[in-house]
C-alpha cells in the first residue's frame, strides 16, 4: 500500500491568508509555510502557473519544511498552451509591446519554449535535490482536445521535462470518456505521465468524470475542485467555492486507498481553496481515511 498524502492546493491563497486559519506569529511568509508544514505532508505550488519559479524561492521552500514534506509544482502557464503575460517570461524572451499582453508558446517559436522549459526546470531544482519535489503538474485548457496535435505536444512536454515526474490534467472531458479513454491512458503511461483524477461539480456541459487510474507506478494525484454549479464559466471565486461534507467525501476513501494499492504514494489535494474550505476539507479526508484502515 503506498503512502496517502493529503493537503491542499496553495498555503499562501489570499482568502485563506486573511480567515484567520494562520495564527499571531505565523503570518509571515516563513511562519505560513512551516505553520501548514505541520499540519499537513503535501502541498501544490499555484504561484509557479503565473510566473516561473526561481531557484532562490525553492530553496526557501525546502528549508523551511521537514524532512519528508512534498511539494507538487504546477507548471507554468506557457508550458501548457494557456495565455501568459509577456511580462512573466525571462527577458531575453520577452517579445516587444506591453508586458502585461498575453502570449502564447506558438508565438515565441520552439527554441525559446525550450528556454523556458529550462529555466523552470532550473528553479525547481532545489526542491528536487532537498528531495521536497512530488510532481509537476501539467493542466492543460479546456481547448486542449485529443487529437494527433494534442498527443504530439504531450510527448514533445515529456521530452522537454526530461526527468522532472509529470502529472497530467484535462480539462475537456473527451480525454476521458469513450471512445478515447483507453488511448489516454496508453498515451500517459507510454511517456510516464500520472493522470489526475479530478472531482468536479456532474451534470454540466464542462463536467469531468472522476476516472481513477494509475498510469505511473511511483505516483497518482487527485485534485478536488469542489462541486460548484460555476464551475468552468463563473469567476475564481464562483468556480471554487464549496464546502466538501463528510457524504461528497467518503466515496472516493475506496477510491483513493486502490490508487495507493498500485502507486508508491496518492497525493490528495483540495482547490476548494474559499477561506478555509481547502484546509477543512483535507483535515475531514485525513479523518476519513484514516478510520478506513
């Protein structure tokens, strides 16, 4: 049985932050991290989709947390085909106009997406060599659809991360229904990439199926994004604000303990992130799959 490791989405959200979960002398930047650090074995890294990670940052990171904690990484937005501020990019690659207009890996050309893939690779690597990095978490747009293209870039992603573990999400729920399940799941294990299983609000035309499925012995993922009728069309906020109950939770206890009969660890983590709807939510999960023992 592997290891089950839960936590949250961001230790840093702003709603978080500002509820009141960190207490008196622990709100500073170090004081956040080391208070969450004791409370939970897992963290994902959100700041890193905005702007690439530096290696200063990582270090920082891995002192300040105890032997054995893991950070998942969300890979930065270029890296995945979504809009990124120009003004993001490291600045020999900075294409001229505004820094803040958006742009797109297409428009800088496949030598300067490598750089980029380098100098995130670059800022993560203490992390890795404090043996804190988990995954790397590539979460692809709703417009990423199955396709020869798709299975092209995918492939094209595993080689440019070399060795880094990469963690794959969708977010067009045709990579993981029939007819094209079976293939995505051959696509993934063929360039060991893990699948994130999700759960999301059913029933919406954006819906996504909670396909539970190990792709890559050494580690499966699961992220919950709260079951918001929002969800895919409203604001940050609206997308994510729910509160999971103990009922909505204990389907997936079964679920996630035979991930972890076939994966060295599961990596449990709520985006329910409102307050402190993520921390409540992991610490009700912990609760949960520890009296299924």
């Amino acid at each position: 049985m592997g290891d089950i490791l839960i936590g949250t989405c961001s230790w840093t959200d702003r709603a978080l932050v500002t509820g009141g979960w960190y207490p008196p002398g622990s709100r500073d930047p170090e004081g956040r991290l080391r208070y969450y650090a004791e409370r939970f074995p897992v963290v994902e890294v959100d700041a890193t989709y905005y702007a690439l990670p530096t290696a200063r940052r990582s270090r920082l990171w891995a002192e300040r947390t105890p032997r054995g904690f893991t950070f998942d990484v969300k890979a930065y937005s270029l890296l995945t085909g979504h809009p990124t501020r120009a003004g993001t990019l490291p600045p020999g690659l900075r294409p001229p106009g505004p820094p803040g207009r958006s742009v797109r890996g297409a428009d800088l050309g496949p030598a300067a997406v490598r750089e980029v893939w380098d100098a995130f690779i670059a800022g993560v690597e203490p992390l890795r060599r404090a043996d804190r990095l988990g995954s790397v978490l590539l979460q692809y747009p709703p417009w990423f659809t199955p396709g020869r293209g798709a299975r092209e870039r995918l492939a094209r992603a595993s080689e440019l991360a070399g060795d880094l573990p990469l963690t794959v999400e969708f977010r067009h729920r045709e990579w993981l229904s029939d007819p094209c399940l079976d293939d995505t799941l051959a696509l993934l294990r063929e360039h060991g990439m893990a699948l994130a299983a999700v759960d999301t609000a059913q029933g919406l035309p954006n819906s996504l199926p909670p396909v539970t499925e190990v792709t890559n012995r050494r580690r499966a993922v699961v992220r919950f994004h709260g079951r918001s009728r929002a969800w895919g069309t409203g604001s940050k906020e609206d997308r994510f604000r729910h509160h999971y109950t103990r009922a909505e939770l204990e389907p997936w206890v079964g679920r996630v303990r035979r991930l972890a009969e076939e994966a060295g660890a599961v990596h449990v983590l709520f985006n329910n992130c409102c307050a402190d709807a993520a921390v409540s939510a992991a610490a009700l999960m912990r609760e949960l799959v520890a009296a299924d023992r």
